[in-house]
C-alpha cells in the first residue's frame, strides 16, 4: 500500500445521516460528523438544522487561504417557470449541491452547474460534481430536481416540498469521481 496516498486525506467518517424534507429549505445533520481536513481532525459537525452557506472556488486565488468565497445559490428553473433567462422547450433543471464541512465544523454548499431534464424528470445528460477545495471535506451530496411541474427552485430559499422539486441525499466518506447519471 502507498501510505503517501493517506498524506492530507480529506475524509468524512460518519455521514451525519442527512435529511432535507417538508416546508423547511435547511439541511438536517441528525447524527454528529466526524471529518478530517488535509489530514487533521476538523471540528465535530453538530446534529442540528443546518441554514445552507453557499460558497464557490469561482475567481477564487490559488493563495487564498480557504479556498472558497461565499456567494449565493443560483435557481433552478422548473418545467413552470415563466422567467425569461428559463431555456426554450425547459421540461425542468436539475443540479448536484455538495455539503461539506471546514476544519472549524461550519457546514458549506457548493453547487454544481445546472442540467436539463427530459419530461419525465430524467436527467439528459450527467450532473457533474463542482470542484471541490481542500479546506473542506464533502460529508454528502443532494441531487436537486426541479421537474416539468415546479416554477424557480433556489436552494436555502425554495421549501424542499415545493411543487414539482424532488431531492435525494447521498452519504460519502469522498467525493466520488464519477459524475451522477440519474
């Protein structure tokens, strides 16, 4: 084994059993998070509802010193929506929001870049995951689905039981390195 490929391992060790259902827009960890950051213990992530922080490596400098800045969640636009910027013929848009955690145990989201979905709300073609800094570690990803039924969806600001939106939790110890497909 080469133990140089644990160097700065960013890892979660528990899942923190992740929940995001009803008329609430928060993510609910319902057990603790255990996570290393670059190889040392972070901070515990505590059970409780978590108010989304959105942040991005967008224009962020290779020198800064987290890594990430904040910034706000962009919409999705469902299959309802009659916002001008939503793309002709939308059936509905669906992205991949990853939860991570710091070394201080603050929960950060980053999203990922939108794609379409077909009438049936399948996915036309893969999710991508965003790129991930290593100052945080991912503990979990959503699949976000605004469908051929819902209007705009915002993450942190649209309620997970909206019209139309669907989402589905999946628990991680990495980011996984394939894209989601369905």
């Amino acid at each position: 084994m080469n133990t140089q490929a644990l160097h700065s391992l960013n890892m979660a060790f528990s899942s923190g059993a992740p929940t995001a259902s009803g008329a609430a827009a928060t993510l609910t960890t319902t057990a603790a998070v255990d996570a290393t950051v670059k190889g040392v213990w972070a901070t515990q992530v505590a059970a409780e509802a978590k108010t989304l922080a959105a942040v991005t490596t967008e224009g962020v400098s290779s020198a800064d010193a987290t890594g990430y800045a904040a910034t706000t969640f962009s919409a999705l636009y469902g299959g309802a929506s009659t916002n001008a910027a939503a793309p002709a013929n939308n059936d509905g848009q669906a992205c991949l929001l990853v939860h991570c955690t710091n070394a201080a145990g603050e929960v950060k989201s980053i999203q990922g870049a939108s794609v379409q979905l077909d009438a049936s709300g399948n996915l036309l073609k893969a999710a991508e995951f965003p790129v991930i800094p290593d100052t945080l570690t991912p503990f979990c990803y959503q699949l976000l689905k605004a469908g051929l039924t819902a209007g705009d969806i915002t993450p942190a600001t649209s309620n997970w039981n909206s019209t139309g939106f669907t989402n589905s939790i999946t628990n991680i110890a990495v980011l996984p390195n394939r894209p989601v497909t369905s």
